[in-house]
C-alpha cells in the first residue's frame, strides 16, 4: 500500500439511469430502468428508486418487470451518456494526468500526480470533495460515490460504503480494521457462490478470511481467486493507475454491479455486443479485421484476447462467432465484472460473399440491440434506425409540438411525452408511427 491515501475512485450513480431522469423531469424519483425492453433484454442501469423493488444491473427484463412493473423503461441513448462521460472525465484530468476510465461512469484518478501541496488526508478530502462538486456543476446535478485510500482495491471500497452521493477517505494505517468487520462480499468478485463456499468453511468476514492460509484458500476456490483473496484480506494491493490509450477501433462494453459467473449469460452478452458493434461498423460505412474481447475479472485484472480474420467484415454473425470462441478460452470462474466486444484494423470495405454463408442463421435474433453494454470514447455514432423504430427513451420532436421523448411505441402509434431537461414535466401525445410531423432529434 502507499503511505498516503492518494488513490481516489469515483462512481456515477445509477449513472445511465441518471441522466434520463436529468433529462426527463416526469421521471424524477421514479422507478427507472435502462436496458435491452424485449424479451430477452438485459438490464443494464436501474435507478435507486428501481433498485428499492429489487431490480439490478445484469437481471432480465422480463423480471424486472416483475418486481417492477410501474417502473419507465427505456432502451438507452448512448450520445447522451457519452457526452456526459466525457465531461466528468474532463474534470478528473483537470485534476491529474492519470487517469484510469474503468467505463463511462467510473475511474480511478492518481492523486499524488495532481500537484497537491500535500497528502494529508485533509488536503485529499478536500479535492474529493472539489471533484465532486465540479462533477456536480458539468453534468447537470448527477452525483457520484467517491472513495479515496492508499489502493486501488481500498479506494473502490471507500466508493461503495456511502453510496450515493457520498465520499469516504480511509486513513493510512486504518485499511485493515475499516476491512476487517466488513463481509467477505465487499471484495470484487466475491459472489455468490464464493461466498457459500466460504461460509462452509466459517469464513464470513475478511477478519475470518484474513486468518485462512493460502493453500486452504487455494483449495476452497481455486487458484487463481484464492491467492487474490489471500493477498486482498491483507489489503495489499500495489496497482498502479493506468491511463487508457485511445483505439483506432469500434466497441461497446459493459461493467456489472454483480460480477458474472454464468458462462451461457456471458455468451448471451457478448453476442449482443458483437450485434451493436457491427451495426455501429455498418452505420459509418466501416469494417474490420480483428476481433477482440476485453474482460476485467473480480480481481480487477483485465485481459484482452484477439483474432485477425484473412479480410475486413461488418458482419454480426462474423463477430459474434469469434468473440465466443475468444471468451471461451479464458478463465471467468471467478467472477466477471466488465465484458467488451472490439473489432480493430478498421476498413471502409468488405468482401461480401467471404462471410455470407451461415450469418442468417448465426446472427442474434434481436431487432435492436441491448442496452446493457457501453460504447467506448472511440465508437462509431449510433444508428438513426428511422421513423419506423421509435425506442423508448429516444429523444424526438414534433414540427408544432417541439422537444419530447418516446414513452412508447407500438400498433402503428407512438406516444411522446413533450418535455426537456430545461422544462417542466410536459404533456403526453399520441401520433401515427408514420407522422411527417415527427422525427427523431439529433
């Protein structure tokens, strides 16, 4: 660990679901959710007021809409988080050159580079509380969960202690007995099935875990996670933060507040990706040769695996394919926290009848994309899939009317409901799906 607590990570609250009630006032401390709406949707972000029916990040939709009916909810507009992504991000790299995106709404921000006079813990409470002010003011009220210690594993913890809207700075020389009362659940990538494995043998807090022996550890849950848990209860953590390089490349990813050990919903979500990614290739008249999966672990360990095809394509079942096969060969037992899908060696052609056979019949079988994934800083823009598709949540305008959003769709009819961030909750209209008078705002 570093002597001083100079490791800050912050998190935006529900962030997805965030900015559509920023941007919606009728939806303002009601039940939200942001994800795939169809039937084999994915939820990707639910607002805390979602959240208090018991729906999360990575459940169905079908049973979200079971714990919450009433619940608005809406398939994501991706231009909106990225542009309110890239302002937060701003901010932090006002404060300091290094800076660690984990995704659009959460990173890891290396204090001893943002030329403070000290690190004292007054003077770093102080920042935190400067960032998420400034944070505050650039994304139009959202507020974020703010960690500050002398790792990146504390740090992350501090973030999730007061969430949301709070800030917790851990001491240096209190890691260990802020860890120890604290269930073994805190740490990544202790799910559930790490947890009951641990209760069978009477370990449910990291005090508990701290005195079991790295081979006993090993034994219970494999060696991979038991040499992390060893060395995590004791709170040693040396990482440092790592800025992003931006990719000549097309992706979209997804971090999950419970971490994945389900390989079928995995392949279930990369395949998803690989659509998205391919409709956002096919929408900037792109293509590519190499198909890469990332996957940050419970550990907060990332990997990357790779396959370059003989030529460029913009095919989903081409995509999909791959990005299984990839996934197939690494080790996720346990516990995935982020899953992306890139395809890289961008071109602007294709080989058409090279992937022809079989993309029918391989390609997912999903009129829009699920939402549960997050495009990158370098991602193509989203689609205008048309008149004839009117997602929920989608921003549109009526030629008399004005600025609205879609509340629904179907049966030839789509519903707006006419307000914006700037005004108050407005009316609720109805028009034919094929109303001249309405489009989609851009």
């Amino acid at each position: 660990m570093r002597p001083h607590a100079s490791v800050l990570h912050l998190d935006l609250d529900a962030f997805f679901a965030a900015v559509e009630q920023r941007d919606k006032p009728s939806l303002r401390g009601k039940p939200v959710v942001v994800g795939g709406t169809g039937g084999r949707g994915v939820v990707s972000t639910a607002s805390y007021e979602a959240r208090a029916y018991g729906v999360r990040s990575a459940m169905s939709t079908r049973e979200a809409r079971a714990r919450c009916p009433h619940a608005a909810y809406l398939s994501g507009r991706f231009e909106a988080y990225r542009s309110t992504s890239a302002a937060v991000m701003a901010v932090l790299r006002d404060c300091s050159p290094l800076v660690e995106p984990l995704s659009l709404d959460e990173a890891f921000v290396d204090l001893a580079e943002a030329g403070l006079p000290d690190l004292e813990v007054s003077t770093v409470t102080a920042l935190a509380e400067e960032l998420r002010a400034r944070v505050r003011e650039v994304t139009g009220g959202l507020t974020a969960s703010v960690g500050v210690a002398s790792s990146k594993f504390l740090a992350k913890i501090a973030s999730d202690l007061r969430k949301p809207d709070g800030l917790v700075v851990i001491e240096p020389g209190t890691e260990l007995d802020l860890l120890r009362p604290l269930h073994v659940s805190v740490i990544p990538g202790v799910g559930p099935a790490t947890v009951e494995r641990l209760r069978r043998a009477g370990v449910h807090t990291v005090a508990e875990l701290e005195r079991v022996s790295q081979e006993e550890l090993v034994r219970l849950v494999g060696k991979a996670q038991g040499q992390a848990l060893f060395h995590l209860a004791r709170a040693e953590d040396d990482r440092a933060v790592v800025p992003d390089r931006e990719t000549k490349s097309v992706s979209v990813e997804g971090t999950y507040e419970t971490d994945l050990t389900d390989r079928q919903q995995m392949s279930a979500i990369v395949t998803r990706q690989a659509n998205e990614v391919a409709k956002r290739l096919r929408a900037s008249g792109l293509s590519g040769r190499t198909v890469t999966i990332k996957v940050r672990l419970y550990d907060f360990t990332t990997l990357s695996r790779s396959s370059t095809l003989p030529a460029p394509t913009d095919d989903p079942a081409t995509v999909a394919r791959l990005a299984r096969t990839l996934l197939e060969d690494l080790d996720t037992s346990g516990g995935v926290r982020l899953l992306g899908v890139g395809v890289s060696g961008l071109a602007d052609w294709i080989q058409e009848d090279l992937f022809a056979a079989g993309s029918e019949a391989e390609a997912p079988e999903e009129s829009a994309p699920d939402v549960e994934d997050e495009p990158d800083q370098a991602g193509a823009r989203w689609r205008d899939t048309g008149p004839q598709s009117w997602a929920p949540g989608m921003d549109v305008v009526h030629a008399e009317h004005g600025r609205g959003w879609v509340w629904g769709s179907g049966r030839g009819v789509v519903t707006v409901r006419f307000e914006t961030a700037e005004t108050p909750p407005g009316p609720v209209r109805s028009f034919r799906a094929d109303d001249p008078s309405l489009s989609r705002w851009q």
